[in-house]
C-alpha cells in the first residue's frame, strides 16, 4: 500500500474550537467547512462539529447539500448565496441561511414561493470591495428585506475584513468602525470577524464569528505558526522512504538536474508528489521531517516523488517516515518556502492519499 497518509486529529479540531470559545466567548461560531473542510473532509469532522460549532458554513448550495446528505443538522449559511433564483427553494426545503450581496437578489426573494421564510444575511461592503451593497445603500435594503414575506424576522448583517491577518495595516480598524456605524440601531445580528478577527480583533466579535483556517491548526496571521495563537495541526501529511541513493559530487537528482550535489551525500526517495498535493513550485531547501529530524527537498517535486537530504542521517532506510507538513512541521512554514498559503495546500490534498481519522 503506498505510503502516503493524511492523519486527520480530531482532538486538536476539538482544542481549535474551545480556542475560538477562547477568544470570542460572548459570540455564536459558524464553523467555516467550505472547500470540503479545506481539504480535510467536511464529513468527517461533522461529530466535533455537530457538538462544539453552532453553525456552519459554506461557499455554495452543493456544499451545503453534501452536508445534509452526510447527516449534518445544524444551520448551515450560504457564504456567496444562491447563484440562480430556483435555488431559493431548495434552501428553504433544508433550512439553509443565506447571505445576500446585490438588490437583485432580494427581487428573487420577493418574487419566490417558499415553503418557509428564509433567514437572511445582508453582505455590507465595509471596505473589502468584493461583495457587498455600500453602507448608504444597507438601511434601505434592510427594510425592504423586512417588509419580504420570504424572509425570516431574525435579519443579520454580515461583512469580511481584507488585512486582519496584518495587524499593522489600518485598513482593519476603518472596516470594523465603518462596519459598527453601518449596523448601529438596525436591530440585526451582526458577523464580521473570520479567524484573524477572532484570534486578534476583538472589536470585530460582534453576535457571530466565521472563524475557517484557524479551526484546522493554521494561523492567518503573517508570519506565525500555529502554535503562536495556541492552535494545533489537525492535518499532518506523511509518507515514507522507498528508496536510498548515495550520490557523488557532481551528480544531480530529478527532473531537468535542478538539484546538483556539491560533495558526496546520501539522498532519499519518498512517496509523495504533485499528484497528491503536494506543491510542485516547492524549491529546494524546503523543509520536511525525516524520522521527525528536520531535513530538507532537493530538486524538482515530481508527479509521485521527492528527494530529500539524508546527510545528516547515515542510518536512514526504506519505510522511514516523513511528514511533509502537520504535527512538527508547520504547514506555514512549508507554505512560505514554497510561495504560497497553507490555504491552498490543505485545499488541494488529492483523493489518492490515503486518510486516517484519529481522537
């Protein structure tokens, strides 16, 4: 069986989410679950989720869907809404909530037969300019909404934050304030933070909180690691050595001979590539963990493999493992090495590695 495994740890999903009861303890919590959990499998996480998380939420109808036919119960809101009017129907047979950025959105509502209101958040663009109605445009809306048959009485406004992760930027504390002056006195719940407003904006808490990535071990805020906001891995990617070369000076390893020894060394193989998610732009120097050793990728990720550096571990062997990111190696940190965010390689684990859930 080949050897590459995505351990997916139940228990630190659990410390993940008492770690964002933590922060924002005066907050409900929608448990951000879009892109299948990112990446680590919304069905499996729903037992945590089911019990810790008040809510959850994903980016579209299908998502949401899937989760019902996976046994979930709880609320669950539509982050960009519904894409086509017919859909309106369908949430409200499952009791979907949903959010709702463009006037002609609320035209769909008004013109729908439902068999059930639907509750309703309100995108305000509070300084993002992605999606959202300007705040001038929000009280006119929300009333409007008010008077819709279709839409429940509990009305929320929702916003997302552009900079949160950098906390030096102003661009956080002009949205949180224009957010406050936007919602003041229209008698709604309110939704503004993500996991950097949890971790770092308290401000920003509000009625509800979305936090995502943070609930799957890795921090949004640049340049720390997880463990800096008190958060632990949920998924650690493995595999194994299936191969040991002893290469000469001179010589080179993979593809295009990207990699070329500068003294005699001992290189391993491991069963782990871009087709398993694994970043095809990770140069060498990457790190990665060998027998729980820092070592480190040398030459071009393959479609199936990697080489890594096994100098400074002479009695390494075929079937020792290696964790390419997860419990020891933060996924920030390969992230970083790579040119990209922990986001998109947690998103992109492919269906051929093998999962095993554990806690």
């Amino acid at each position: 069986m080949r050897p590459a495994l995505a351990k997916i740890d139940l228990s630190a999903l659990r410390h993940n989410l008492r770690r964002v009861r933590e922060c924002a303890p005066a907050a409900s919590v929608f448990a951000v679950v879009k892109a299948d959990a990112y990446g680590h499998g919304a069905a499996r996480l729903l037992p945590v989720l089911e019990q810790q998380a008040d809510a959850l939420a994903v980016a579209c109808i299908e998502e949401a869907l899937a989760l019902r036919a996976a046994g979930a119960t709880q609320p669950i809101l539509l982050l960009e809404g519904v894409f086509a009017a017919e859909e309106l129907a369908l949430c409200a047979e499952h009791g979907f909530e949903i959010s709702l950025h463009d006037p002609l959105h609320a035209g769909w509502l008004e013109a729908a037969t439902l068999a059930r209101p639907l509750k309703v958040w309100v995108k305000l663009d509070s300084g993002m300019h992605r999606l959202g109605v300007r705040p001038q445009a929000l009280p006119a809306l929300v009333a409007r909404l008010r008077a819709c048959a279709n839409v429940d009485a509990e009305l929320g406004v929702m916003s997302h934050m552009a900079c949160a992760d950098e906390p030096a930027r102003p661009n956080t504390a002009t949205q949180i304030a224009c957010f406050a002056e936007a919602t003041q006195g229209l008698g709604v719940r309110r939704a503004l933070s993500n996991s950097a407003g949890v971790l770092h904006w308290p401000a920003a808490h509000h009625d509800w909180v979305r936090p995502g990535i943070m609930l799957y071990g890795v921090t949004p805020m640049v340049g720390h690691s997880g463990a800096d906001d008190a958060l632990r891995p949920v998924m650690t990617l493995s595999t194994a050595l299936i191969a040991v070369k002893q290469l000469k000076a001179g010589e080179s390893v993979g593809y295009s001979a990207a990699y070329t020894c500068a003294q005699d060394m001992r290189v391993g193989i491991a069963a782990i590539g871009y087709a398993d998610g694994y970043p095809r732009h990770a140069p060498s120097g990457t790190p990665v963990l060998v027998n729980g050793q820092r070592s480190q990728l040398l030459g071009r990720v393959s479609m199936d493999m990697i080489c890594v550096d096994l100098s400074a571990q002479p009695q390494a062997g075929i079937g020792d493992p290696v964790t390419l990111w997860g419990e020891g190696l933060p996924a920030e940190e390969v992230a970083d090495a790579a040119g990209t965010i922990a986001y998109e390689m947690l998103c992109n684990l492919a269906g051929r590695v093998r999962v095993e859930t554990v806690g």
